[in-house]
C-alpha cells in the first residue's frame, strides 16, 4: 500500500485502474478495501476482475468504491460458464456515457444493458413480434 500510495502522489493521471482481486495460481488477495478508495483519492475509476474471488470473498462495491466489478459462473459457484455477473457504478456509467468515440461492440458495450428491461420489457420488441404473430 505505501508503495502504491507514492507512486499514486507523483503519478495519477490516469482514467481507470484495473485490479484482479484473487490470483488463484499466486494465491494473491488484493485489499480492495484499502486500494480501491485511495485511486478514487485521485480520480480514477477502479475496474475489478473478482472471477475468481466472487461468491468466496468479501465484495462491497459500494463501501469500496468500485466502479465495475466482473465475476463469472464458472469459478466460486462452480455453476457453468457463460454468465457474467457485474456491478457498474454510476460514475462508471457516466464515463461510458461521455466518451468521444462510440463503443464499437454491440456485446462489450455495457450501455446496451443500461436500463435494459426499463426499456425492452421482459420481451424484446422483436420476441414479441414474433410472439403475436
Ligand atoms: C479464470 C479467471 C479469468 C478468466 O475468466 P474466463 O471467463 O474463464 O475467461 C479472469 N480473471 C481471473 C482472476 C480468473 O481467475
């Protein structure tokens, strides 16, 4: 943490920072409680990968400040794979928001879920054209 804490008071121009929370192979456990809200000190969004760590360890995205955290089925919950579990922040999504260029992918685009079924209903307009056909 000191470490981070002097490189951050000479060098902190930076948009976001990622941080993987659990490294099975190393066994390294991040403290996110500590290194999540000293980058906010400075601004920067903090990207979570908990994967491996999700369902296992202690996740307070709010409390800690995270902006977005991933997790997947196939690790703690031993459940298959193919879900993907995330947490986005409000500032997260207002990055998101304010960028110059358009997200490219339809999938990776986290704005396409963005009050998904605010805006789609537990149909999609096409499903349900389909369905009342
Ligand atoms: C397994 C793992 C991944 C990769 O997840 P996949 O969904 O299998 O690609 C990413 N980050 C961490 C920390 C992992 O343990």
């Amino acid at each position: 943490m000191e470490i981070l804490e002097k490189f951050l008071e000479k060098d902190h121009d930076f948009k976001y920072a990622t941080i993987v929370h659990c490294d099975t192979p190393s066994g390294v456990l991040n403290d996110l409680s500590k290194i999540c809200p000293l980058l906010k000190k400075y601004g920067i969004l903090t990207v979570v990968d908990s994967v491996a760590a999700m369902g296992g360890e202690d996740l307070q995205v709010d409390n800690w400040q995270i902006d977005i955290a991933l997790g997947g089925s196939q690790k703690v919950l031993s459940a298959p794979p193919g879900l993907t579990i995330v947490s986005i922040s409000p500032l997260a999504y207002q990055a998101m928001e304010n960028r110059q260029s358009p997200i490219a992918s339809f999938y990776c685009n986290l704005l396409t879920f963005k009050d998904y079924y605010e805006k789609n209903g537990f149909l999609t307009q096409c499903q349900f054209q389909t369905f009342m056909d």
